[in-house]
C-alpha cells in the first residue's frame, strides 16, 4: 500500500492505495485542515490514529506521493515523513517527474501541481479533452487538451473566500455558510439578510460558473465538463452544463502518477 497526500489551501486530503494485478484500489482517505501549525509530531499521531482505526498496518506502507499548495504544511509532512516513515516519497513540483504531458502557458513553472496532476488524472481516465472545474478555496477552471495537454484556465474566489470577505468588510453582515437554494423561483430575491446573502452566494455562483463554461465551450467544443472538489456536490443539481462529478480527481492522480513512475 502507499499513502497520498493533496494537500490544499483549506484541507488536505490523505489517502491509501493498495495496487494489485494491475488493479488501483483506494482503501480508505481522510481530511485535515490545512494548519501550518500543526507539527510533524501532530501529523504522526494524527494518522497513526486513523490508520489503526481503519485497520491498517503503517508498517505495511511502502511509498508516498504528494501534491502542494501550502510550502509551510508540505515542510511539516516532509519532516514527518523523514522521521517517521522513510519511505520512497515522490513530491510534485519538486522532484524531477515526467508528468507525460505539455504544459502549453507562457511559463510552465507557474502551473500549480495539483492543477497539472488533474490534467494526468484526465488523461489516464480517458476523459480528455476536458474542462474541470475545482470547487475549492479557490475556484478553477483548467483546459486539459486531448492527451492530457495543460492549455490554462480560470482562477476565480472560492465562494467560502467569498463570503468571509463579505462578512469581514461588511460590519452588519452575518457570517454565512453556502447551502444549496433548491427552487430558483422562491429563493432568487432574499427576503430577509441571510436569506439575501444565500441567494448571492449560491445563484451568482451557479451563473458565474454557467457563464464561463458557456464561454470555454464556444472554444473548446468537445470538452467533457467535470467538477471536482469538496464545494463540487453543492451545484451539481442546478448546473446542466456540468457533465459529472469526480470528487478526488487530484487524489486519484497523484496515485496513478506514483504507480507510473516508480512502475509498480
């Protein structure tokens, strides 16, 4: 088995795979806030904890593969890892890894890695050309051309970004947080604060994201539109545009970029 690690800018995602006759199987995944100041100590007995809950041997691991946003949380797992596991670990962006696809931007060292890793993950799942769309703390748009190709894409906020500011800036606003509005006709016009600022919240999202992949479509005509991401199930229903969902696209990726590397 080997361990996986998205780690994002609000959560990171743990993950264990087992790999057998050919076979990837995800065995069971976990998710962390993204604290930097949680210490490499912290991180042990956090996951020694959910490893011997699930029933799983930490001894029984044999590698990591690992994608970043946040340089402070990856130094602390780094340091876990080193003092805990010393195993074979593979870390995106930073180890020497032919990814197997053209980064087509002006300069492809800009291109985060869990962005290029969803480009791999389209093409080893035979979805591209592709638009996916990231439900995260940040929302993106990423192009993934036939082949896995990496065209760009779109960084907007995230709608939980969004609404903090709003909550941050505005001093008789409350803090909400994003729920999915299921009749348009009675929930487009607010008739109270919050229910305003839900309606803002979940319809300008849903024609912002509509907008842009009506745009990116006008384009890229033959691109499969996929969500992914922890925000993706909460637009899904009112979003026709968006063809599927694929919750741990990233977390999928990094496994089969492990498996293909070191060609278990």
């Amino acid at each position: 088995m080997f361990l996986v690690i998205d780690c994002g800018n609000t959560n990171t995602v743990f993950a264990i795979y087992s790999y057998k006759k050919s076979k990837l199987l995800l065995e069971n995944s976990w998710r962390l806030d993204s604290s930097e100041k949680r210490t490499p100590d912290d991180y042990f007995i956090w996951l020694n904890q959910v490893l011997s809950f699930s029933k799983i041997d930490l001894k029984k691991i044999y590698g990591v593969s690992i994608a970043s946003v946040v340089p402070e949380v990856l130094l602390n797992i780094k340091l876990m890892l080193k003092t805990y596991l010393d195993v074979k670990t593979l870390i995106i962006g930073e180890d020497i890894v032919d990814l197997k696809i053209k980064i087509n931007i002006e300069n492809p060292k800009e291109a985060g890695s869990d962005r290029l890793v969803n480009a791999c993950a389209v093409k080893f799942l035979n979805y591209d050309p592709a638009i996916v769309i990231d439900f995260g703390t940040a929302t993106t748009f990423d192009i993934i051309g036939r082949n896995g190709t990496y065209e760009g894409g779109i960084i907007a906020p995230g709608v939980n970004l969004s609404l903090d500011a709003l909550y941050r800036s505005a001093s008789r606003l409350p803090k909400i947080t994003i729920r999915p509005l299921l009749n348009e006709h009675k929930t487009l016009v607010g008739k109270t604060t919050v229910s305003a600022m839900e309606s803002g919240a979940y319809w300008g999202y849903v024609c912002m994201i509509e907008g842009l992949i009506k745009k990116l479509k006008e384009k890229y005509k033959d691109s499969k539109v996929i969500a992914t991401g922890g925000l993706s199930k909460i637009f899904i229903d009112e979003i026709n545009t968006i063809d599927f969902i694929y919750k741990d696209l990233t977390v999928y990726g990094l496994a089969k970029i492990y498996v293909s590397h070191f060609k278990i």
